[in-house]
C-alpha cells in the first residue's frame, strides 16, 4: 500500500472475512473435502482483491 491510501470499510470487511475464512479453514470447521477446497478459493480470491498475492 502507498503512503497516500485511504482504508475504508470495505477493506475493514474483506480483512474480516479473510480472517474468518482462515480460521474455518485452521479448525477444521467444514463438512467436505469440496467445502474445504471452495473455503481455499475463498481466501485467494480476497487476498488478490487486496492485493496480497
């Protein structure tokens, strides 16, 4: 991020839902190999919306 980058909410809410992503993923708090490999997806998708990766 720059200097001049202003945080909104929004980027408040994706770093919310990335966090719980992360940790449904950590406690093993899904139902399927399917529901696990979305919950991935999930969070590579924000982090590029952030621009993490």
């Amino acid at each position: 991020m720059t200097g001049n980058y202003r945080y909104t909410c929004n980027d408040y809410r994706l770093e919310m839902i990335l966090l719980s992503l992360r940790q449904r993923l950590s406690k093993g708090d899904y139902q399927s190999e399917a529901e696990r490999k979305e919950i991935q997806k999930e969070i590579r998708h924000i982090e590029s919306q952030m621009g993490m990766v």
